[in-house]
C-alpha cells in the first residue's frame, strides 16, 4: 500500500497531468472547430441559365456531405472540450476501511495494491449536459477504484468482490459496466459503483409479416457506466431483408456514437446526415424510423425521442400516458430544410418515474392493425386494464392482444417492448 507521502507526491502529479491534458484537449477542440468552420459554406447558388439539372444536382449532393464532414469535427470539438472540463478528484479511503478491505480480500486470495474513490467529474459552468433536454446526471455516487490481481489460479468473480465491498463500507456496490467480470492473476484496476435506486427488467415480442422470414423491426439496450439505460427500436421502410438491413445499419451507427460519448441529439443528426450522403451516392434513401428511450436509473427519469416513430405509452398502476411526437423518418430531411422542420429530430419528453412504472414501446406495425379498433384508444384501454406482470408476459399479452384484433393477420412486422421500472431501495 502506498504510504501518506507517496499518496501525496501521487496526487501532485496526478493534478500535473490532468492540467497538461486538459490544456492538451481544449487545443484538440479548437483545432477541429475551426476545421469544421473552414468547411462550412452555403449551398452554391448557381445560375440555372447555363447550367443543367444534373450538374446542380450534383452541387447539392456535394454540399450535402460536407455539413456531414462539419457536423462530425464540431461534435468532436464539443467532446474534447466537455472532457477537459471534467475535474476528477481522487480521494483515498479511511485508514480503518482500507485495513478491512485489503484484510477481507487477502483472506480470499486478492491482493490488493490501491484503494481510492473517484468523485463525480464537476463539470465548467459554461458546459451544461442538460443542453439537450436530457436531466442531469448529478445522482450517481462515488466510484470505487480498486487496484488488484488475485494471488491464487482460482478466480473470483468481479461481483462477488462487490459484495464484499458493500458489506464492509456499507455501501451498495455493483461492477461497473466497464470492468471485467472476473478478477484475474495480472494486475488491473477494477471500478465499482454505487447502485442505482432503480433498475428495469425488459421483456418483448415480435411477429413477421406474412410471406416474410426477416423483420424489418431491430432495437438494442445499452447500458452506461453512469447508471443510464437506453433502448433503440428502429422500423426500416418496407419489410424483409431490406428493411431489417436498414433498421440494422441505423442502430449500429447509434450504437457507436452514443458509446463513444455522442450526445443523443447529436448522434441523430449525424444518422440522419449519413444516411442522406449515403442514400444520394446509392440512388436509394436509408428512410428507417428510430424510437429512443433513456433511462436514468439513478434519478428515476426517463427522456423520449421519436424520429417517425410510432407512439409510446406510460403506465403508472392504472393511469396510462401515451407519449407521441410529430416527425418524419430519418434519412428525408435535409439540411436546407425549414427549420422547424429540422427541430423535429430533437425534439424530446421527459417523464419522472415511479416503483413499478412499465414504458411500452412498439413498432407502427402494432397500432396500425388496431386501426379497427381505434388505435392507440384501444392500446391504451388494453394497458389500463392489464395488471402488473413481468415485462416479458406483458409483451407476448399485447402481440396476442394485437393480433386477436387483427383476426390473425400480420400485414406488417411487429414488435413490442415492455420495460419494468422497480425501486430497488423498497
């Protein structure tokens, strides 16, 4: 373990190089911002006399792909620059938990060579994340770091270090997201983070439409190390392997922005801008629908987002919300677009959420076959009436409830998600 002068000189480089990474980030950012301002330009206003249609056309296109080129370098810039505005302080634990810690674990065979807590990053004033309508993430706790290796070939599982943790600081533990499931012979450091208050259980349901072995349906659940989860369902225009290959590409790009530190209302644009560059080189548009719901399970709050999507529905005991926003799919939208035309792909909802709330969302492919019954009246009189269950029974009860009122017939892909929220403190 290292001694009170060795923690000291530690944090005094530590603070040493932070500066210098900060300095090194924020010239990082400045550099991209005035890439993207060097490519940034109107549409070329090109006299039609003279000119032909393809040519314009083919200016258009151009100037098209290069606001995709500006968008990406300005969200890298804003990146660096919330990075470097983020303070980490490392804070060491008490003489009397670390004794208990570094004792319980060498009893199991760990060897453990530092403990500290990593604090929340506080963040500059000027730089506020909840720009994008999107609520604070000011509630999760202090991380844990723990710097260790196991001295025996038997190994441990990450979790059950966790235990241990929370049983002797008096601390709800869970591995982080980032960590390794398993603590292994070489030397790594290992984080721990204080358990949300609530976690969610998923459930879903699909069906193919008739004559169809693919769906054109997909969705994805990704889980942060920040205590957020965030679901995507995406519907590609038309059905089969097309569409499933469409909704597919979509969520994939999502998936890599989002993880790699993409604001939700940035990741969206850059999609929608990719697929527009993409679609005018291929002679085709990548037109698919996306459906975003962000959960944080610290504060107990969700936010919605709705790029062609169909409509999503709260439920809270018997109370029913159905939550809708006006759009059109991605990939039709340009940026010479009217502007409130181009606020539709950020617009968002924000709900609190309560012990054992369930958000349902779905694929239009469900509502559109209670047309007879009134859409999404009938969904709601149906979700009003169902009593709490598990999330995966709830979803295969809706698709039987959809397709009874459709007499059976699937004229287009569905898909149900049901998410149970639950207050683990209770």
């Amino acid at each position: 373990m290292l001694t009170t002068v060795g923690r000291e000189r530690q944090e005094q480089l530590s603070m040493m190089l932070s500066d210098y990474g900060r300095g090194r980030l924020l010239a990082y950012a400045d550099s991209f911002r005035e890439l993207s301002r060097s490519y940034r330009g109107k549409p070329g206003q090109r006299q039609l006399e003279g000119t032909s249609r393809q040519q314009v056309l083919e200016e258009r296109r151009l100037w098209e792909s290069r606001q995709v080129i500006c968008d990406n370098l300005e969200e890298m810039s804003q990146i660096m620059a919330r990075l470097a505005a983020e303070v980490f302080r490392l804070t060491p634990l008490t003489p009397r938990e670390e004794k208990l810690v570094v004792r319980a674990l060498r009893q199991e065979g760990i060897t453990v060579l530092d403990l500290f807590y990593i604090d929340q990053p506080e963040r500059d004033g000027s730089l506020q994340e909840g720009e994008n309508d999107q609520p604070e993430r000011g509630g999760m706790g202090a991380t844990l770091g723990v710097h260790m290796h196991t001295q025996r070939m038997v190994g441990h599982s990450s979790q059950e270090v966790a235990d241990m943790l929370s049983v002797l600081l008096g601390r709800r533990l869970v591995v982080s997201v980032t960590s390794p499931q398993q603590i292994e012979d070489r030397e790594g450091t290992y984080l721990f983070v204080e358990e949300p208050r609530f976690v969610v259980l998923s459930g879903s349901a699909r069906a193919v439409k008739e004559n169809e072995t693919v769906s054109g349906d997909n969705y994805s659940i990704i889980q942060s190390d920040r205590g957020w989860t965030t679901v995507l369902l995406s519907d590609g225009m038309g059905c089969g392997e097309q569409a499933s290959a469409d909704s597919g590409q979509v969520l994939d790009m999502m998936e890599k922005m989002l993880e790699a530190g993409f604001e939700t209302e940035m990741a969206v644009g850059l999609v929608n801008s990719a697929l527009l560059a993409a679609g005018d080189a291929a002679g085709r548009r990548n037109m698919s629908t996306l459906d975003i719901c962000s959960l944080d399970l610290y504060q107990g709050m969700c936010v919605f987002r709705k790029v062609g999507a169909a409509a999503s529905f709260l439920k809270s005991n018997s109370y029913v919300e159905q939550i809708s926003l006006p759009g059109l799919p991605l990939g039709i939208l340009t940026a010479g677009e009217e502007e409130e035309a181009q606020g539709a792909l950020h617009r968002s909802v924000s709900r609190e959420l309560i012990d054992n709330d369930y958000i349902v969302m779905m694929s239009d492919g469900v509502l559109d076959a209670l047309r007879e019954n009134g859409y999404e009246t009938a969904m709601i009189q149906y979700l009003e009436d169902m009593r709490e269950q598990h999330p995966e029974e709830m979803a295969r009860n809706l698709l039987q409830f959809v397709l009874r009122c459709s007499q059976g017939r699937i004229l287009d892909d569905m898909t149900v998600l049901v998410l149970g929220v639950f207050d683990s403190h209770r």
